[in-house]
C-alpha cells in the first residue's frame, strides 16, 4: 500500500475534499487564520466529516515542505489510479487528446502544464522517467487540484511509447520554432499526442525525429519562445477549440 502523502494550499487540498474526502486521514488548519475562506473551507471538511488538527505556520511549513500552504495541508491515502497507458486509452470512446512532456524537470511548470491539461479536457499526460519530475507537494499545490485529476505517465522510453501510441494512429505532433506550419493550420480534432519540450533546449533530436509532425507557436514580439505550461496551454486549448467548433 502507498504512503500517505501531504497535499497543500486551497486548491489542491480543496479537490480532493471535493473529489474523495473519505481519503483525507488529517487535515491541518492554521487557527490564527479565521477569514471567510477558510471558515468556509473547514465547514465543508467538517460536513464531510474529516479529522481536522490546528497546527501553526511553522508546523504547516514543515508539512508541506514550503511556506505556500496558505495555512492549509493535508495528510492523504492515494487515490486508485489507472495502472497504465494502455488502461487509459482502452478506455476512451472519444478522439484521444494526450499532452507529452520531454524534459521538463521544474514542478512548477510540471504543476501548470497540469492545471492546463485539466481544464482543456486532456485525456493524459506524458513523460520520461530520466528527464521529468515526478508529481511532489509543489507539483499539487501549483496545478491547483489537477495532480488528482489528470493521469501522469511516466514511461521508460519515450520514443517506443510514442511509437505505441502511432500504432494506436494516434498523432504525435511536436512543436518547434522552425516548423513549416503553424498549430493552427494543423487538424487537431482527430487522436493526437501534443509533444512539447522543456524550454530553452526544446525535445531531444529522437524525441523531435519520432513526431510525425512538427507545427509552431506563431510568435508577433520580441520573445522566441514561450514557457512550456503556456505553450501548453495555446495548443491544448486550440485543440478543445477545433473539437467543440
């Protein structure tokens, strides 16, 4: 069985009061704060029948492994997740929509490309296990809840699972500054796999060989690029564009 883990901030401990409050071993509440928001956060958790311990700033900081816990964590059971790639997709009745991440090592862009992939419906999300962070407290408290509701994949080889998922005639297509066609010009609305890499040095070269397309971000200032959770954000959401128009 996993080891209970600790969430924090509003949002990330919020979806899961929201989602499965019966996995909440513990929830530590500031005492000093005593605002509307949280007098009606720990009304919800005591609804729902959570064990809720006051615990000061210090204490809090020391559980959430950062200052941002906005006087609120959580100590938590894991949720049953989908065991695999394979699982997932088996599942899925609609055209897939998966967002592959190659090299991106910051969890604070880990945790916005989440909070990006959430919100634009993206079925999953992808990366290697030698050039990713894994999803940790900072992770949860920057994607805002989206930690619990989005799959995180982390696979051996990225090239073979990509490989895996065209056999699946899903589309892997890859972003780059050089590319011949914009993402708006691409089709979006059939199975595709976004594939973006860390910014600054962008996919490794077998990771950008192994898309079957490649499409760029049009840029109109000054800047080259773009953060990666934002670029994240332009092409997932041109894609729920593409499928709702």
């Amino acid at each position: 069985m996993s080891s209970p883990k600790v969430l924090f901030g509003f949002h990330a401990v919020g979806v899961r009061l929201k989602t499965a409050p019966g996995s909440i071993i513990e929830l530590y509440a500031d005492p000093s704060r005593r605002d509307a928001r949280m007098r009606q956060f720990l009304a919800r958790a005591t609804d729902a029948g959570v064990r809720i311990i006051e615990a000061d700033a210090v204490r809090l900081a020391k559980l959430a492994g950062s200052n941002g816990h906005q006087g609120i964590a959580a100590r938590v059971a894991a949720l049953p997740v989908i065991k695999s790639l394979d699982d997932l997709l088996d599942g899925i009745t609609e055209p897939p929509l998966l967002l592959i991440l190659d090299g991106v090592t910051d969890p604070h862009n880990l945790g916005a490309c989440l909070r990006v992939a959430d919100g634009a419906g993206a079925h999953a999300v992808i990366a290697p296990k030698d050039h990713a962070v894994g999803v940790n407290a900072t992770v949860a408290k920057v994607a805002s809840g989206a930690s619990e509701t989005v799959p995180y994949f982390m696979v051996t080889n990225l090239a073979r699972t990509m490989g895996e998922l065209k056999e699946r005639s899903i589309w892997c297509i890859g972003t780059s500054d050089d590319a011949p066609r914009s993402m708006y010009q691409a089709d979006l609305r059939v199975p595709i796999a976004l594939v973006l890499g860390a910014e600054g040095e962008g996919m490794r070269q077998l990771t950008r060989k192994t898309c079957d397309e490649l499409v760029s971000i049009p840029m109109r200032g000054a800047v080259e690029s773009l953060n990666v959770s934002v670029a994240s954000g332009v092409c997932l959401y041109e894609a729920l564009r593409q499928r709702t128009s």
